[in-house]
C-alpha cells in the first residue's frame, strides 16, 4: 500500500509499505478515509524526537472504515465508519480504568524509553517515533487499530467525515486541557495558540461555562477562525502587549486559567524567543518555552495553567519561581481521548461545535510532502492538510 514516511530531517516520502495484518485478537484494519497533519508531527519532522527511524509511516488523527476484526472484538464490525484516539489504550490497566488514557499501562510496548527521559513510561500513540510505541501512523491508505473496542468510535449519522476527523486527537486535546484546568462557570480563559487544538481548547472552555475566552497567535488566518468559527475573543503577539493587555481585560488580575497549546517549538518577537532557538538548535536545551512563559506570568494569582502542547524534555528559564509563589496549579497532559470522544461526537451532531473549517487543504496522499512543507511553513494560510489516502 502507499503510505507517507518520515525519512530523515524535515524529509518525507511517499513509499509503497507493507499492508497491516491483525496481530492481536483485539485488533482491527481501517480503510484510512481522511487524516491530518498536527503541529505535534512538525516536532519529528525537525528532527527533536531521536527515536524516529527512517521509514516510519506517519500519522495521528484519522478515521477510516472497518474493513476486517479480529475475533475478540466487540463493539465494531465490517463496514463501520469509525473516528479513533490517536493515543493507544488497553482500557483495563489502573490508569484506564481511572479515565487517563494517555497513560495507559499496557498501550506502549517500549516502555523502557520514556521511563528513562520522564521516570515513567506513558501510554503509545500512532506514529509518534518508537519513544511511543514504534506503531504504523495513519497517513497511510490503511492502518492496525489496537485495542480497537476502546479506541475506536462509531461516527453518529449526520457527521461528516471531515467533522468526525478532528474528534481523532485536536478535539479531545483540547478538551483534555480545558476540563484538566478546572474551569468553572464565569471564569476567564486564556489560550495561547490558534492552531487545532488551541482553537478546540476555547471551544471546550465555552461549552464548560467560561465567560471570557481568549486566544493569542500572530497568524491573521488562524485569529480570523476563531472569532468566525470558535466566537472567542483574540489578541495579536506581535501587537499587544499580552499581559497587560489581559489584566486589563480582568479588573487587573489576570485569567483564571491559562492553557498552553503551542509547544516545544513556540515563537515569540521577544528576546527570549531567539535565546531559546539558539540554545535547542544547539541541543543545549529541548525545547522553547517561551509561550508558556508568558501564560505563567498572565495568569491571576490562585490560578490554573494546563500544558497541552508538546514538551520533550528539559528547558531553561522556567519560572517555577512565579508559579510557586503566585499559588498557581499547573497540569498537563496528552490527550485522554476516550474519556472525550463521545461527548465531543454528540457536540458536532448537535451543531454545538464546528471543526471542518480546520481543514483549510485537502488533498491526495502523493501530494503529503509538499503539504508537510507548506503546513510547517505556515504558508497559503495553511492551518491543517488533510489527506484521502484511498480517494
């Protein structure tokens, strides 16, 4: 079959690959309708996750249609049109059976590697380097869903395929973050990034009561999809002055919650942004926290701060300092998208949350190199490239 592969630093191909089989009884194979490209592949594609191998099919959020079970699967039969986690989940260990699906015990069979960076393995997630599984992504024309009967979901009639794509991971990503953080009715919201998850984080927030939601980008087309699709409020970086600009927004304190949805890769016009590009593309530091820098020192004293963007590993710089001392809660998490999924589902078949407007490109499997540029670039405002690797 085709399949789009990573095949060295900011270098990807479209190859002919092995077709999947049923290796577990819990298995299934899907047909791969539609999947996207996330920000968080953009960190392989640079070459910050170093357990990527030459090869790797890539991949994360996707739906497709069942197209063989295995013999213990329950809940999914031939011809299903399914959306699923792109985190893998056994659904029975002590960490699923508590609803924190990301950290299952038993969905990543190379533990050994996340336990020596984090002092505990998580859970494997599609595509997403041997660190996390060393498992076969979805950008592919089909793709092994392990643990199917709790990873995978029935698509209610109504939602289309490109709605029910980005219940796959930029959904319950957002909304892992969003419920993480505590909200409650009334309170404010701040979300730095206007990427998929970001703009899925504020939608969350509203839905759970926020008065005030908040994004911050630089990017024109993303800020514009938030006021237009998501109804937050935005503010430019390279134009305001972010913290104050916030306090002036709250009486002068500051949000009650502030959500990080950019990542190791984050930009800034400050200073600090070029200090941190330096010291990561001198691999003398991971990862560049400059947004989540800014999200601590916005936020109220007594709030709360949910990562939800990709950190690999250990930055400089961090302001432990003002979390401490401000009495801030902070929380992260990937995604825990069993948990989320089905409400997420049953908000877009009730008109309640729009995502198809993500996918600003669609386009052929063949065309995933130049998409990959083109998104990583953020070029032709590009937000998400989307692919029908089977037409």
């Amino acid at each position: 079959m085709k399949a789009l592969c990573w095949t060295g630093v900011n270098e990807t191909s479209v190859e002919t690959v092995d077709d999947p089989k049923i290796l577990n009884d819990h298995d299934i194979i899907l047909k791969v309708k539609l999947s996207t490209t996330c920000g968080s592949d953009l960190h392989l594609l640079g070459g910050y996750i170093p357990t990527m191998r030459a090869g790797d099919v890539l991949g994360h959020e996707f739906m497709g249609e069942v197209v063989e079970v295995g013999p213990a699967v329950r809940n999914h039969q031939v011809g299903d049109r399914v959306v699923v986690g792109s985190f893998i989940a056994c659904g029975q260990c002590w960490y699923c059976t508590h609803e924190m699906f990301s950290l299952c015990d038993n969905g990543n069979p190379n533990p050994a590697l996340t336990e020596g960076m984090w002092g505990s393995a998580i859970g494997g997630c599609f595509a997403y380097s041997h660190a996390l599984g060393g498992y076969a992504g979805s950008h592919a024309e089909y793709i092994r869903v392990p643990y199917a009967d709790h990873g995978a979901f029935a698509v209610p009639d109504g939602v289309s395929d490109l709605a029910a794509l980005f219940a796959s991971d930029a959904a319950p990503t957002g909304w892992t973050g969003a419920d993480g953080a505590g909200i409650t009715p009334g309170d404010t919201v701040a979300v730095w990034g206007a990427g998929g998850v970001g703009q899925m984080a504020a939608r969350g927030a509203m839905l759970m009561g926020a008065e005030q939601v908040v994004v911050i980008d630089r990017l024109p087309e993303r800020l514009a999809q938030v006021r237009q699709h998501i109804g937050a409020e935005t503010l430019d970086y390279t134009q305001d002055s972010i913290v104050a600009e916030l306090k002036e927004r709250t009486g002068g304190r500051g949000p009650d919650v502030v959500i990080e949805a950019v990542g190791m890769e984050a930009h800034s016009n400050g200073p600090a942004y070029l200090y941190d590009q330096v010291k990561q593309q001198l691999r003398l530091q991971n990862d560049r926290p400059t947004a989540l820098r800014e999200a601590i020192y916005a936020c109220r004293k007594g709030g709360s701060l949910f990562i939800l963007g990709v950190f690999g590993g250990v930055v400089d710089k961090f302001p432990l300092g003002a979390i401490m001392n401000k009495g801030m809660t902070a929380r992260g998490a990937q995604q825990h998208g069993q948990r989320y999924i089905p409400r997420i589902l049953q908000h877009i078949a009730d008109g309640e949350l729009d995502t198809e407007h993500l996918a600003t490109h669609v386009l052929p499997l063949d065309q995933g190199p130049a998409a990959y540029k083109m998104f990583k670039n953020k070029t032709d405002g590009c937000v998400r490239a989307v692919f029908q690797p089977t037409g």
